[in-house]
C-alpha cells in the first residue's frame, strides 16, 4: 500500500478529522485539499447512496469570489453561457472557456448579489485567469478564495434530514437555487445541488468553527435516517453523466465536444472572451464528443489513464472513466467518441488493462 506523504501544500478540510473517525480508506488530491473516495467500498458506498443520506466532504470545491461593481460583467466574461437573467439566489452550471473556446474548468456560479458572486469550481487553477482576465480588463472587482467549505448531503433522504436540522423552509428550495439559514448564529447559504443523481443538498459553510458541530448535528438528526459519511461515488457519477474535469474533460476540448453546447448561448453571451472561437466551432460542428459506452464482459480494473477505443482497426476514440454497474450489471464508462461512430448501437472495441473488451457506444446515460 503507497501513503501520501504529508505537506503543507495539501490541505487538510475543516472536517478531515470526522471524515477519518469514518473510517474513509481511500483520498485524492483536489484542488491541493483531500477529498475521500471510499469509506466502505466503492460498491457498498453506492448502494448506501441510493437508498439512504450521506454527508459529504466537499470542502475542495473551493469558491472564487468576485465582489465589486465588475463581478457580474467578470463572471459573463468566463462563461459562454448567458448569465445576464440570473438573480440573486440562484445557482447556474456555467463552463469556463479560455480564447480558444477550451474549457478551463466546468463550475457552478451562485449568485450571492448583484455585486458578489462565487464560482464552486472543479480541480483546477482557475483563480489565477480569474485574477488575470480582472487585471487585465482592469475591471472593478476583486477577486479571493473565501474560507467556504462546502458540506454536501445526498441521497433520497436528504431533504428529510435537512427539515429536521434547518426547518420545513428547507423543502421550498428548488432545484439550482439556494437560500439562507442560521446555524449557531450564523448564516449558511444551501443550495438544492450536488455531485449526485440522488437528490439533495449542498451547504456552503462560512467559518471552520461551526464545521464540526455542522457534522455532528447532521449525524444526530439523522441517526435513525443510516446518515452514513460519504463522498462522491464513481460508479453513480458515471451512471448519471456527471462529468469529471480532469479526467473526461481538459482545455483541449470544447463545451460542444464535452455534450455542453445547451449551455454556450453564444449569440447573447457576447463578452465572453472565447465566444468567437466558439462561434466557429459551433458552425463547423465538434468532431468529437462524449458519450455514454458500455464495455462487455467482467467487471474492469481500475482506471486511472484513458483507454483507447478503435474500430475496423483505426483509433476513433477514447474511454475516461469506467466502472462496474451493479444495478445495470454490465461495466458504464464515459468516453470521447469520434463523430464517425458515436451513433447508439455502434459497436467498437476498447483497450483496457486487461485486454481488448468489445463495447457499445449510446446516446444518453442510464440515470
């Protein structure tokens, strides 16, 4: 077994020392935070998941504010998606694109006022070309990393666990929009959000002092509910389409490559700084893009690189996520599929670890 060394240049999370009394066997390393990947198994974890309410650990979805009279012209320069309706209490799936039209990083804005906003960012620098567009632009607003820690509670008894901690106001939140609460004397913005197809909440907690009673709070309401500590799964993830930047996705593709072009309203979202690269992509239309493929046989090893994926023997593509369904009892994978054979039905064949695997590629993910 190989330790991670300690160093302060990963971060330990307000919550690292309940998430270790959990008993969490596996880390990652994002947004140079730890970030749990298993506590039980990856497949006992998710069938918990899908049954029951987890609380997660997701202090490494760091925020970068924008306050000042810019931060909405700066926010609306990230993005090719049109954020000029958005209003305060909402929350918007917005892609980040650099001037090519290559995605930089693929975050969640809340909108916390007209002259302050937070961009829940994915495992990337991206605060830096938040810093340098800012600069740059010489634009009225600055730009920080808040001590948020986000604290996610997910699964099908979610919103039930949160009515018992936060009140019946907890069930008037809909879907991407958040509103504010107290706890111990202070406010906490909670949105109807998270890294799961399984309903639930996100709490963007603002202090490390009120994390652990935060936690502590959550497993007491909870308790009879088998509240269990969790982390994003990789088998539910895939099931669901939920990409990972980094791993299905980098700044070497589009919005349009990445199954995101619903979001690039590029005729309106015209300060958007790669919107005219965007514009020509759109027209000449993306000659690769992900896709949901389901690989016969076993169950696969772990994934860790891309897997080729050829057909007729030409390479038309790549695997970059899989895992064994239990539910679906066959192996789910995300992958970057040439346009010449990303069409349902069409069978291609994948290089794992273990060999040559025959697959199948579809249009639309199975949760």
């Amino acid at each position: 077994m190989v330790a991670l060394s300690p160093s302060c240049r990963i971060r330990r999370t307000p919550f690292s020392r309940a998430v270790e009394a959990a008993g969490a066997k596996a880390y990652t390393v994002y947004n140079r935070m730890l970030l749990p990947t298993v506590f039980d198994s990856i497949e006992a974890d998710y069938h918990h998941l899908k049954k029951h309410v987890q609380v997660w650990d997701v202090s490494c979805e760091r925020q970068v504010e924008l306050r000042g009279s810019d931060a909405g012209r700066l926010m609306q320069m990230l993005t090719p998606r049109d954020l000029r309706g958005m209003l305060p209490g909402q929350c918007c799936y917005a892609p980040i694109v650099d001037e090519t039209g290559g995605m930089l990083n693929d975050p969640v804005a809340v909108k916390l006022s007209r002259d302050r906003w937070w961009i829940s960012i994915a495992d990337s620098d991206l605060m830096l070309w938040v810093k340098g567009i800012a600069n740059g632009y010489r634009l009225d607003v600055l730009v920080s990393e808040p001590a948020v820690a986000p604290l996610a509670v997910q699964g099908p008894k979610s919103e039930d666990m949160m009515v018992r901690l936060f009140g019946d106001r907890v069930r008037s939140i809909r879907f991407f929009r958040f509103d504010w609460f107290q706890f111990h004397g202070r406010d906490l913005a909670i949105a109807r959000s998270g890294y799961s197809k399984q309903g639930g909440f996100e709490i963007y907690v603002d202090g490390a002092d009120i994390a652990m009673p935060l936690w502590d709070a959550l497993f007491a309401v909870g308790e009879d509910l088998n509240v269990r500590a969790g982390c994003p799964n990789l088998i539910e993830r895939i099931e669901g389409g939920l990409l990972s930047y980094g791993n299905d996705m980098t700044n070497e593709n589009t919005p349009y490559e990445c199954g995101l072009g619903r979001f690039c309203n590029t005729d309106t979202a015209i300060e958007c700084i790669g919107r005219d690269a965007l514009l020509r992509g759109a027209g000449q239309g993306p000659v690769q893009q992900i896709r949901p493929i389901t690989i016969d046989g076993a169950a696969v090893g772990a994934h860790d690189r891309p897997w080729p994926v050829f057909a007729g023997g030409k390479r038309v593509g790549q695997v970059t996520s899989a895992a064994w369904s239990p539910d679906f009892r066959t192996n789910v994978a995300i992958g970057m599929i040439r346009s010449s054979h990303w069409d349902t039905g069409t069978r291609v064949e994948v290089h794992t670890p273990d060999g040559a695997r025959a697959a199948t590629v579809h249009n639309n993910f199975w949760l």
